[in-house]
C-alpha cells in the first residue's frame, strides 16, 4: 500500500524531492523560482520545497537569487 500526502499525492521517497526540484531547474536554467512556484508545478508543499531549495543553496548546488521573497536557479 502506498502512503499519500494529505492533499492526496503519493509521498516521495528519500532524495526524490530534491531531483524533482534539480531537474526543473536545470531544464529553465535562465528562470529563477520562488518556492511557491515550484510547489505549483511539482504538485508539493511549497514549505518543504523551501526547505530543500534553502539546503540546495547551502550546499551549492543552487544559487539564491533573491532574499524577499525567495527566488533560487541553477548556475
């Protein structure tokens, strides 16, 4: 049996979020996002897009483009 989110969704395995969000922002590596707008394309919660973006940009592997509000691409 497979869980889902409370808006119906399947859950994501570990590290599945985080490829869904590196694989939109490498196919519009000339758009940034904010977090918001990633959750309406990829169908998740834009808080825990958020999160994972804010870990990305820890990591370098996104870069923050703007404080406020949140916008993030890819280099």
């Amino acid at each position: 049996m497979t869980a889902h989110n409370a808006n119906g969704t399947p859950r994501l395995v570990a590290g599945q979020l985080t490829a869904l969000v590196l694989d939109h922002l490498h196919a519009h590596p000339q758009l940034d996002f904010s977090p918001y707008e990633l959750a309406k394309v990829l169908g998740r919660s834009h808080g825990t897009i958020r999160r994972t973006l804010l870990h990305l940009a820890d990591h370098g592997a996104v870069t923050r483009t703007q404080q406020r509000p949140a916008r993030f691409r890819t280099d």
